[in-house]
C-alpha cells in the first residue's frame, strides 16, 4: 500500500448534514450536493450564490411563517434559522461535510458556496428509492469514501445521533481522521492509524508488545540527533526516561482501532518516526525515501537495526498476526483536491 501523508489543514471544519434520517443519502451522492429543506415554505427563486444578511433572512422566516394558515412554534422558526446561518455562513469552502443514513457514513469535500437551487434530485431503479429530494437549499460537494458506521468510535457514533439537520462535530476532528487516514500530521504532531480485524478478544500480551514498540519507535526518533552514539535500548531509556510524549487512544473492542499520536521537534525526528513506523506495519511512502540530505540510507540502515536488536521480525510479525492490524486504505483525494473549489 502507498500511501502520502496528510498535513490536516488547520482551519478546516467538520459538519454533519443529516438527509432527513438518511432518506437522501443517494440523492446527496448523486447530485453532488448537500441540503436542507429549512427556507423551501419561502418559495425563493433560484439563486446562485444565495448571499444574504441574518436579520433579513431571519425577517423572511418569521413573515412568512406567521401568514400561513398553520404556523410553526417560534421556537421551531428560531432553530431552523440558525441551522441555515450555520449552512449559508458557517460551512466554509474546503470543510469536510459527513452524512449518514442506519448502515454508512460517507465523507465529502464542501466545494461550492450556499444556492438556491429547485430541480429536484430523483433515483430510479430500486422501489425504495423511488423518492424525490426537492430541499432547495444546497451546497456542491466533492464525495469521497464511505465507511460502516459500525465501525467508528462509540463516543463519535452518540453525536451523529443529534436530530439537526445542521451541526458541528470539530471535537471529532482526531476520530474523523484516524478512520481514513494511516498516518496524517496537524500542527507538530504526526498521527497513526491502525485497524485491528481481530474478531476475538484481544490478546494482551500482543497489545503491550505493541504499546512497548510504539515508545520505542518515538525514542529513537527523539533520539536521531545522536545517532553516530547509540549503542543499545537500555543507553537511550536512561537518557531520555521521563521525556516522552506518546498519546494512543484505542476501541477496545474486537474489531477496533489503535490510534496514537506524537509531537515532533524537527524533520529528521519525524522522518525517523516514520521510516520505523512502515518498516512495521507496512506501507510506503516514497517521498521519504526521496528526501536527499534528511535520513541516508546509512542513517536508515542503522535505525533499522537498532530496531531490530530488540524486536527481531519474528515477534514483529507474531504481533501483527495476532492483532490481525490493517492500516485504513481509503481514497481521500476527492476530499484533499481543491481544484474544483468554486472561486471566491
């Protein structure tokens, strides 16, 4: 598997629009879009870009509901407002947008601003989706991978039980990653992702053999300056006991994830990180090798060994079995490509 890794764009945002409990998922998918239904009873005519002020809008809203013969709680009117000012203002070009329905969640790339838009979106072929999405209020999207929603974090799952049609989920942000991505970089920290396919109960010696190596691997990096004086293991732990920073987070369940993360002070403790990380758990990423002047092959040679001369290939690999460990492979270029991004 090749793979390159993701620097997470620091201003980027996650957002749930939910497709009237999943109905519209396909209708999303295939009209490249997201949308909601909460300014359809204002009967607006097409627009492109759909730009307008707050208290304008919120004026609209209120009018019009109030003429009509069954008029909706104000309250009812005041939420579904501020879903719009979220949809219309707060979901900027080049956030990340997730939307699900009882089996999947699939990701997507926002890449157009807010319009008012009213030919309705139709499936065919299968009696179940004989529906027609008519929300008028869209956003273009780039749609990238779909994932079982089985297979993401309990805490995760809870949130995308919210009924809005609208809401935020940037506290996620790690989680919304760690599913698609086998390794990707936020500020100076470097992430990894692992999926365990063990179906039984996990065998614990093997998860501590792998926390075990996961510390190792970040004291070498943290380590890599001093590398023409490294002798064994026991020399670096007494140098540098007390100075690491590993976080992991896992799903303890069978199958579930093992997801850690470390900070980094320079290029060659990341590359370091890196170079021990693929030689374990497999992947490439080519540039790294390509990377003149930062990690020789000299250099990468006796990291390895080092490596090696306290986890032999065997138990490495004994671990992995028994793990049954993956790295995510999704196709995450739709959700990275900016080129179809719509001019400001």
């Amino acid at each position: 598997m090749e793979f390159e890794i993701y620097r997470r764009p620091e201003s980027q945002r996650i957002w749930v629009v939910r497709a009237q409990g999943g109905m519209f998922v396909r209708h999303f998918e295939k009209g490249e879009t997201i949308a909601i239904g909460h300014l359809d009873f204002l009967d607006l005519r097409e627009i492109h870009p759909f730009i307008v002020e707050d208290p304008e809008l919120k004026k609209m809203m209120n009018s019009k509901n109030k003429a009509s013969k069954n008029p909706r709680p104000d309250r009812t009117i005041s939420s579904h407002f501020n879903q719009v000012k979220q949809f219309v203002h707060g979901i900027n070009i080049g956030d990340l947008v997730i939307t699900v329905d009882s089996r999947y969640l699939m990701y997507g790339r926002i890449i157009g601003y807010a319009q008012i838009e009213k030919k309705p979106i139709q499936l065919h072929g299968i009696e179940s989706e004989n529906l027609t999405m008519r929300y008028v209020l869209r956003r273009k999207v780039q749609w990238g991978p779909r994932l079982y929603r089985k297979d993401i974090p309990s805490n995760m799952e809870n949130t995308l039980k919210a009924h809005q049609a609208v809401f935020n989920i940037d506290k996620f942000w790690t989680n919304v990653y760690h599913l698609i991505y086998p390794m990707f970089i936020s500020g100076s920290r470097v992430y990894t992702s692992l999926n365990i396919k063990q179906k039984s109960s996990i065998d614990g010696r093997s998860l501590a053999k792998f926390y075990s190596l996961m510390s190792d691997i970040e004291l070498m990096s943290k380590s890599i300056a001093d590398i023409d004086s490294w002798e064994d293991f026991s020399a670096l732990e007494r140098q540098f006991t007390g100075n690491l920073n590993l976080e992991s987070k896992a799903e303890f369940m069978s199958p579930g994830g093992l997801w850690n993360s470390i900070q980094y002070e320079h290029i060659e403790q990341l590359f370091t990180f890196i170079i021990c990380y693929i030689f374990v758990f497999g992947g490439e990423i080519p540039h790294i090798f390509k990377a003149k002047g930062i990690i020789t092959a000299e250099m990468r040679g006796k990291i390895l060994d080092m490596l090696l001369s306290k986890y032999d290939q065997k138990l490495i690999r004994q671990m992995r079995e028994k793990l049954r460990s993956e790295l995510p492979e999704r196709n995450t270029l739709p959700l990275e490509d900016s080129s179809n991004d719509e001019a400001q």
